[in-house]
C-alpha cells in the first residue's frame, strides 16, 4: 500500500492492491518470511510495474526485523529481495536473547508516559536488537521496531512514530483493514439467503452514502474525514471514533474477529 501525508498523520491512500493467494509453506515460529515474503515482493513488483511514480521510499513490515531468532526477520527479507529500505514494526515482542514479557519487562512499559517514548530491547549478548515505542500517548502496549534493511533504528522509531494516528502506523493499519474487507468481498457472502443478501445491499447502500470514491481514489479529494477508513462492511467500519484499548473485551460478539488495536482512541482522548 502506498500512502502519503503530512508527517503526523498520513491523509491519503493513493495505492492499493490485494491478491488471494494459497500458502503452501506451513507456519512455523521464526520462518514467516519463508512463507509470506514471495508475495510481499510480488505486490513490490506490480507496484514497480503499474505506478513507478509511486514506489516508497520505505516499508512498514507488520513483523520483525533483526529483532529475531537468527537476527533477520521478515522486514529483513522482504528489504533485501526489493532493495527498499524497511522497518520491522511487531504488536507483540519475540522472545529471544533473554527478552521476555515479565514483570521487569512490564515495568518498563509502564514508565512510557508519552507518545515517542521508548527504552531499549538488549538481548544477553548486549546487542540492542530494537526499541519498544509508545507510539499513542494513551496506548497501553507498545510496538516492537527493529531495524529491517538499509535504516537506523533512531530513524526507523522516529518515522514509525510519526506514521501513528492510533498506536498501529497508519500505513499497516490501513493494509489491514482493507485486506479483510477484500476478504469479505471475495468469500464472506457465499452462502448467503436471498435474505441475507439483501439485508447486506441495503445497508452498503447506507454506507456507500458517503461521497463517491473510496480513500486514494480520485474522488478521495473533499471526502469528508468521517469516511475515511470505511468500507462496505458495517462490520468493518471505523465506530465513531472508537474504542479504548482497555476495553477489548466489549469487541467479542461484534467484532471478535476484528484488531482491537486498528481502532482509535476514546472520544476523551482525541
């Protein structure tokens, strides 16, 4: 997904593109890349063929960089296969070199007082292998940034920083929302009752109230902010604006299968 935007919030979704594609290399712990990345580079490569003008001068990988078991994570592979520089931004931290999730760990978290803090992740070898980012002053968990390719570390935090609107930078937050709308659009309505069917219409016709023209599309200029980030699902739209990290557990039943962390923040908080 290519986007652009001032440098605290990107404003536009000028590229996107999305393929069903069947994984054949089963997942396993710390080869993700073996898995994904062949497709990653391919969505590159039809970047570079359909729209050369808008090729990034950077990639946001949903994954980690050398922050990693063998130190060279997705971010790393997919920077090394398309030459691009890329960061690895992860929701959760990886567990090597001695890094855990315990209470000392927590403690940490819990100094991070403002959006753009940080404290070091170093592993038994004193390497320092990433960074845990406070990337929304009221986001209760941090990401994970590490180095992926051709980047420092203090670039790779700052720029990640600046792409947050809400704790997930908006360029990954976007490409996932998208992608399970495509999703939705591709397989969620077979099977459908002529019921169903026509409940879904009506209520895309709802939504579709919006002007013409979805985020990045010519018709994207003067779309007013309340449509952006919405689709045709009223599954997948952004509530109004949101909800608070803290209350997750209000997600199950309606959006069980959804992100909690692709949703912003409480009206109190904006």
């Amino acid at each position: 997904m290519a986007t652009r935007g001032n440098p605290v919030a990107l404003e536009r979704v000028l590229y996107e593109d999305s393929r069903m594609v069947g994984l054949k290399a089963p997942y396993v712990s710390g080869f993700l890349a073996f898995r994904e990345v062949p497709f990653l580079v391919e969505l590159v490569q039809r970047l570079q063929e359909k729209e050369p003008d808008l090729m990034p001068q950077v990639l946001l990988v949903d994954g980690n960089g050398v922050l990693h078991q063998r130190g060279f994570g997705v971010a790393c592979h997919l920077g090394v296969l398309t030459e691009l520089p890329c960061v690895g931004v992860a929701k959760k931290l990886l567990q090597v070199e001695g890094l855990e999730n315990n209470a000392s760990h927590k403690e940490k978290i819990v100094l991070l007082q403002a959006g753009g803090d940080t404290f070091p992740l170093i592993g038994n070898s004193g390497t320092v292998l990433g960074m845990a980012l406070k990337s929304h002053d009221h986001s209760t968990k941090p990401l994970y940034v590490s180095v992926g390719h051709r980047i420092s570390l203090e670039v790779a935090v700052r720029l990640t920083h600046r792409c947050c609107r809400f704790r997930i930078p908006e360029p990954i937050r976007q490409a996932d929302i998208r992608s399970r709308e495509y999703i939705r659009r591709t397989l969620g309505h077979r099977g459908e009752s002529p019921a169903q069917r026509k409940d879904r219409s009506q209520k895309e016709k709802s939504t579709n109230a919006c002007p013409a023209g979805g985020p990045g599309a010519p018709a994207d200029q003067g779309r007013p902010p309340e449509c952006f980030g919405r689709s045709s699902s009223t599954d997948l739209r952004d509530p109004e604006p949101g909800f608070q990290e803290q209350k997750d557990q209000q997600l199950k039943g309606t959006r069980c299968q959804e992100d909690p962390d692709l949703w912003p923040p409480s009206p109190a908080w904006v």
